[in-house]
C-alpha cells in the first residue's frame, strides 16, 4: 500500500539532451549584428570624404583671412577645419568599431580665391548645409536598416550640425552688418572669445 507521501509525490521533469535554456531545442537567441550593410558602409565612407573636403575649405579660406591680416576670421575658420576633420575621424572609429571597411575616398581640391569677406563665409554657410543634407541622407539610410546602433551614432551629428549652421549663419551676418569695414568683424570675434552663436547685437552702435 502506497503511504500519502509515496502518493502525492511528483516525478521531476527534465529537458531534453538537446534543449537550450530559455528556448525551444536547438534555438540559441543570435547575438545582434552590429555590422552596418554595405550600402549604409559606403555612406558613411563618402561622408569621411565630405568632412575632410569641409576641413580642406576650411583651411583654404582661413588662409585667405591670414593673407589679409585678419587675424581672428583666420583663427576661427582653423579652428573649424580641424573640428570637420576630428568629425571624419569620428566616423572612422565608428565604422572600426562596429566591424566596418574603411575606405576612404579621395577629396577634391577646394576653393582658394574670394573676393570678400561675405563671399568667404557665404562660401562656409553653403558647405554647412550641404553637410547637414548629407547627414540626413545617413539618417535615413540607417532608418531604412533599422541599424539603431548607427541611428544613436548619428544622432550625435545631427545636433551637431545644428550648431554649425547657427554659428555659420550668425557669422555672416555680422559680416554683412560690419560692411565694408571688416576690422569691426575682428573686434566681434576677439571680444566674444570664440564663434558667434547668435548675432543679436552684434555690430550695433560700431
């Protein structure tokens, strides 16, 4: 005769040889690809080569500025060509990290001659948003992919770009108000202690 004990015992269940902890037999969960597909690779290499054509422009015109004994300008756009290099150095890392192919494309040659100050920086504003369009198209692309790993990466140029652009566009407005006499440009710049975020008052009663 079986004792209450021996009657309400249960026999203990055992997986299968073959079965995985937390899924069905033999379905590991796949570990995330971090890889970005090829399309989105060859973006983000073409970008390399935007940022190093904008660093190379920026220098181009910053040593417009240095010819003519505009000290400051000069200084501001150095500044803004090495901040559009470490951008595609930037990119670089990333596509390193995330087990892409760099392949960096070749750069064009960039514009050395201007006839003004406001051609100069009008010059820089065009490269700004050109850029920004670029980095749209990225953010696109990576959303087509539902790449999320790129998608937070690029989050980072977006609002860069918002700043460029708000620095670019206030510098040349103070161009435009300091005109014809470009030193009041110079004495902006020297008293702000760096790029112009806004232009609001700036120039006035000059």
């Amino acid at each position: 005769m079986m004792t209450p004990r021996e009657s309400t015992a249960r026999p203990t269940r055992k997986n299968p040889p073959d079965a995985a902890p937390g899924g069905p037999a033999g379905h590991e969960p796949e570990d995330p690809d971090m890889k970005p597909s090829d399309e989105l690779t060859g973006a983000l290499n073409a970008q390399v080569g935007h940022e190093l054509a904008a660093s190379h422009q920026y220098v181009a015109i910053a040593a417009y500025f240095d010819a003519e004994a505009l000290p400051q300008l000069a200084l501001f756009f150095y500044r803004q060509a090495d901040e559009e290099r470490e951008h595609a150095m930037k990119i670089v890392k990333f596509l390193l990290d995330v087990g892409g192919t760099v392949e960096i494309p070749a750069v064009p040659a960039p514009r050395a001659g201007f006839a003004s100050a406001e051609e100069a920086v009008s010059l820089a504003l065009d490269n700004e948003n050109e850029v920004t369009r670029q980095i749209f198209a990225l953010v696109e692309r990576a959303r087509d992919d539902k790449d999320y790993i790129a998608l937070r990466f690029l989050d980072w140029f977006v609002d860069e770009q918002r700043e460029e652009m708000a620095t670019m566009g206030a510098l040349l407005q103070v161009v435009r108000r300091a005109h014809p006499d470009v030193l009041h440009v110079e004495d902006y710049l020297a008293r702000a202690g760096g790029p112009p975020l806004d232009s609001g008052g700036a120039i006035e009663g000059s």
